[in-house]
C-alpha cells in the first residue's frame, strides 16, 4: 500500500511510469479511496484521503503520515482464507489482533467488493508486519471486474517487501508462528521468509515498518521506489 496525497494526480504519475492503473472505489465510512496496480491476485494500492474528518474517525494515522512524509510505502497485506482460525492461533502480545473487521469498497462502476481485516497492533499503518486479508469476494469475481493488465514498463508482479526492525529475532515468531511462513535464512541481523512466491526480509535498523518493495521483470526482480511529490 503506498500513500498518496492526491490520488487522481497520483494516478497520472503512475501511468507515466509505465503502469496500467484503474480506479479502485472509495472504502465505505473510512474518508479513504484507492486505485490498483493489477498484476494478478497481487497489485500495488495507491491510497488517498478524500474526508480527513471521516479517517481520523478511525484513527488519523494515515493522515498524519500524509501530513509528515508526503506520502510512501505505508503498510502490506497478506490474503488467507482462515482468517478466524489464524485470530484464534495467535500468540504475540506485542501485535495483539481482535476479531476480524469488516470492509467494503464500492468500484465507480457500482460493483461492491467486501473482505475482511484482521490488524495486528491495532493498526495497519507503518508497522513491521502486514495485516491480513480474506476476500468475500471470490478471487474469480475480483479479477473479472478488475482485470490484470498489462504494464509497459515490463514489471509483472509483487516479488519481496524488506522491512526494518530494531529485533530480528521477536518479529520472527509473529512471521513464522503466528503468519505461517517458511524462514528461508536467518542470521544475527536479517531473515528472509517465503509466502509462495512473495519474500518478506527481515532487517535491522532504527525504523519499525516497511522499507523497500522488489516487483518481478522477466529477467528476475527490481527495486521498486514510489515517486515521490504525489
């Protein structure tokens, strides 16, 4: 999820950087709205205020990320299909989660697209771990209104997100126990996790958030920055 100051403007920036970009819908009661970046079931979110008094009504962290740096990567997401049974599981009291949250977003067109949250910490903002997804919407359904595409500038698909921690070592029971994914290397001051094809890199530093994306090309992976200024 990378956010944005004005996400029409954004849009324009995006696309003249090679991306396809559609129109995602507002989120019901939330003052945000977003559009996609398809690759397949992964995608980029570009995400934006458009009522701060209705965001700040749940919380005001994303504007005031907008307010502080301008914008940038901000959050990630993992899907699951047993998001009930992952709340039931998990044990790090240091990202405690609640019951999973109910979403929805209406697409221009009218088609409503529904899921639900599951919010470690409390919020999904600028934290070392991702929220997690479970569509009501079938996968089919969703990629039937909002097509992959595309994308000139040859980029394919979501490949890795690294994110800083002051402690390797804690955040790997909340990745490996509580999120499920497989450790692929570990040392004193970084750990590399796999989730099918995504990798997750564990590093240390003084921030505790996501730092750097890596998008797929067809001759491998590829640092992705946001522009900035959008």
């Amino acid at each position: 999820m990378i956010a944005v100051q004005n996400l029409d403007a954004a849009m324009e920036v995006y696309r003249g950087i090679g991306f396809a970009v559609t129109a995602g819908g507002k989120h019901t009661g939330r003052g945000t709205h977003n559009a996609i970046v398809r690759f397949g079931l992964d995608y980029l979110e570009l995400l934006a205020v458009y009522d701060e008094v209705e965001e700040r009504a749940h919380g005001g962290e994303l504007s005031d990320f907008l307010r502080d740096s301008g914008g940038g990567l901000v959050a990630f997401a993992v899907a699951t299909a047993q998001i009930d049974e992952l709340a039931a599981r998990w044990t790090s009291s240091f990202a405690p989660v609640g019951a999973p949250e109910a979403m929805e977003r209406i697409r221009p067109d009218g088609y409503r697209l529904s899921w639900r949250l599951l919010i470690p910490g409390g919020s999904p903002w600028h934290r070392p771990w991702p929220f997690v997804i479970q569509w009501d919407t079938p996968d089919a359904d969703r990629l039937a209104h909002d097509a992959p595409a595309s994308h000139p500038n040859g980029f394919s698909g979501v490949a890795g997100v690294t994110v800083a921690t002051k402690s390797v070592e804690r955040l790997l029971q909340l990745y490996s126990q509580d999120l499920g994914l497989e450790v692929r290397s570990q040392t004193a001051d970084e750990a590399v996790l796999g989730l099918g094809a995504l990798t997750v890199r564990l590093s240390t530093g003084p921030a505790e958030r996501p730092t750097a994306l890596e998008l797929r090309t067809a001759e491998g992976t590829a640092p992705f920055v946001p522009p900035p200024g959008v």
